[in-house]
C-alpha cells in the first residue's frame, strides 16, 4: 500500500461525492429517514468497489432522481440493476455464489483432505513397512529397523573398503610390523571367541571374512569397522591400550558393531529420518528445522545406543576371550583422561549432541556390565593363571 499525500487526496474528494457514497452523510440522512433511527451500522460497513459497481450506483442515482421528477410512486421504481447492497447482502450472495461454484468450491474448501487422505496413507503404509522390517539383535535382543540385506550390506562393504584403502594406502602398515602383529594376535582371539555370534547375525549368515589393516597416524586415536567385517585400527590408539587386553577392548568393540550389523542398521535408520522429514514437510513444518530436530530426537541417541550396544557386546566378548574385562574400565578412564573438556557444561552438551556416549557414561555402564562379564569369565575358565599370562604378555 502506498502513502497518499494531502493534495492528492483533496482531488480525490469531487470523486468519492460523485459516486454517492452510500455511507456520505447524504445517503446516510436519507437512508435514516426512510429506515428510521435504528439504521444497522452493518448497512454502512464498506467492501470494496469495483468500477462496474461504481458506474451502476451513478446510474441507478439518477434514475431514481428521474423517476422522482417525473413523479413516479416510489413502490413503482422497477428493479435496478447492480443496487448497492448491504454487507450481510453481499455476505449472502457470495454464499450462494459458493453453492453455485459447487465443485470448485468445495474442492477449495475441502482442499486439505486429498492432502490428509494421502499424509494417511502415507503414514500407514510406511506404519507396516516399518513393523514388517523390525528385527531384534540376536546377541542383546534390541529391537531395531533394519531393511538391508545381508547382500547389500557386504556390497556397500566392498565399495567403502575399496575407498578406505585408496585413502590410506601410503599409510597401512606391512605386515612384518610389530604392531600389525600385535593388533593379529589380539583379533585373532577374539574372532575366535565370537564365531558362535557372528553366525547369529543374519538367518543366512556366512562366516564373515575378517580382514585387519594398521594405519600409521600417531595423531588419531580411533578405529574403525566396515560392513563385511574390515578392520581399521590407528596406530594412535595403541599408546592409550597399553596392553593386549586395552586392545582388545577397542577390537571387540569394533567387532560387535559387524556382529550387531549397525552399520546396515544405521543406513536403515537414515531411511527413516528422511521419510519422517518427508512426512513432517506434508504436515506443513518447515523442513530445515524438523531435520535438526529429527537429529537430535532420533538420529543422535540411536547412534549413541548403538556404541552403547558395542561396548555391551564388546565387554563379553573380551570376556569370552579370556581377557580380564576390568581392561575395558581402565582403556575408557585413559581415554576420558586425554579428551578430558573439564567442564559439566560441556560434557552436557556433548551427551547431547555426540554420535557417541561421554566417556563417564561409558565408564558408568561398563561397570553396571562388569559382575555379568566376570561371570562369564570365570564360566569360560579363564582361570586367574591365564589372567596372569595375559598381563605378562602384554607387558612385554
Ligand atoms: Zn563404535
């Protein structure tokens, strides 16, 4: 709308006369003289004119000044066309102009149920889609969705794999390294202490083919595992082991999130959260902000449950393979000792926006863990002596 100056309204004046205003103080005295006191203030109340409604109120201004002067009764005065109406008449002329427009109308008034109707199918079919695809973890019994085969899962494998090993090439160590060794001996136990498992993984499973590669990078304390079982380990983290058992914590870690197939079950979950974006967008909310959303509700704690899930996992199978699972208490409080941020703030936030789990958190869990994994220690006759080798072997 554009501000309109004094001059150019006085203009504007002659006009607005012209046209008879049915609400000028004219009409208004004569419209109270013929209706009486009580005028319906709605009578006045202005809707926006056309030029052709204008044209028709001069028109129909001076018929009726001429049939006044030719003195004809005004019960006589014919029908005009395109009288000036009051609102509550032009209110009820566009409802019947509605039931005339019927189809198009109503096609606007209920123009949100072919959109609700397929936001429900949408919902529903996605509903059985998702309950057809839940799936437990044979080795914790966690419901999860998973939709990726066993196939699949090996294929994306393969192409990381590829990738990886074209990224780190320069990198990988040969294996006539000492660390190579070392990192060999300790995988090599604890492959064989979760065969059983890694048969439970999928109703078809094949044996996976474990392969182990050492990555040079004193600076990166990680490790990694691809889908169809390939093994990354950074010679970083083999300071913060310390032991064989320290490393074996970080190997059957790694190895549990294969066994658990979270990789497959984190491409499953993406699927999920774009659907939901998807259908959060159909309901009108703005994209970009139920992303984040979805991120931080869905997204973020299923990964951390997911790493939860490996450490669980993971601690058994140190178990099972005859190293002492106290190890993993320790690895945790060295590495929480080296990341250590200090602040209660920050490590709130970081629980709040990591795809993984603090180290206290971890820590705290591990030794709710601890009585079952010990358990399972002794059950397996890692006898006290064993115990002892694997604290000589791994001093030396
Ligand atoms: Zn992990």
């Amino acid at each position: 709308m554009q501000a309109v100056d004094a001059p150019t309204m006085i203009t504007m004046l002659p006009r607005v006369r012209l046209v008879a205003d049915p609400c000028s103080w004219l009409s208004i005295q004569r419209r109270v003289s013929r209706r009486g006191f009580h005028s319906d203030p709605l009578f006045c109340r202005q809707v926006p004119r056309s030029h052709g409604e204008e044209f028709a109120e001069i028109l129909r201004e001076r018929m009726q000044k001429q049939w006044k002067e030719q003195g004809l009764p005004r019960d006589r005065w014919p029908g005009l066309p395109s009288q000036r109406r009051p609102v509550r008449l032009q209110k009820s002329m566009r409802i019947d102009a509605d039931v005339g427009n019927g189809p198009q109308l109503r096609g606007i008034q209920s123009g949100h149920h072919p959109r609700l109707i397929l936001l429900l199918v949408v919902l529903g079919g996605a509903g059985v889609y998702y309950i057809f695809h839940l799936e437990q973890v044979p080795a914790t019994g966690r419901w999860r969705f998973i939709d990726i085969t066993a196939q699949e899962e090996r294929k994306m494998g393969e192409q990381a794999f590829q990738s990886t090993l074209q990224q780190y090439h320069a990198q990988i160590l040969p294996s006539s390294s000492p660390a190579v060794h070392q990192v060999e001996r300790v995988a090599r136990r604890i492959i064989r202490a979760c065969e059983k498992l890694d048969m439970q993984r999928t109703h078809d499973a094949q044996p996976t083919q474990w392969t182990i590669h050492v990555i040079q990078d004193p600076n990166q304390k990680n490790a990694f595992v691809l889908p169809g079982g390939h093994i990354f380990i950074f010679t970083g983290i083999l300071p913060v082991c310390q032991s064989d058992a320290g490393l074996a914590t970080v190997m059957s870690h790694e190895i549990s999130h294969q066994l658990a197939r979270h990789s497959a079950e984190k491409v499953a979950g993406s699927k999920v959260l774009f659907a939901a974006a998807f259908i959060l967008e159909m309901m009108g909310l703005d994209i970009g902000l139920s992303r984040i959303l979805l991120n931080l509700v869905m997204n973020l704690p299923n990964s951390r449950k997911i790493e939860s899930e490996a450490d669980e996992l993971g601690l058994r199978i140190m178990s099972q393979a005859c190293y002492d699972p106290h190890e993993a208490v320790y690895f945790w409080q060295r590495m929480d000792a080296g990341e250590r941020s200090g602040s209660g703030i920050a490590e709130t936030a970081m629980a709040l926006l990591s795809t993984h789990p603090v180290n206290s958190k971890r820590i705290s869990k591990i030794k709710e863990w601890l009585p079952e994994a010990l358990d399972q220690f002794q059950a397996n006759g890692c006898s006290e002596s064993e115990r002892f080798m694997n604290l000589v072997r791994s001093g030396s």
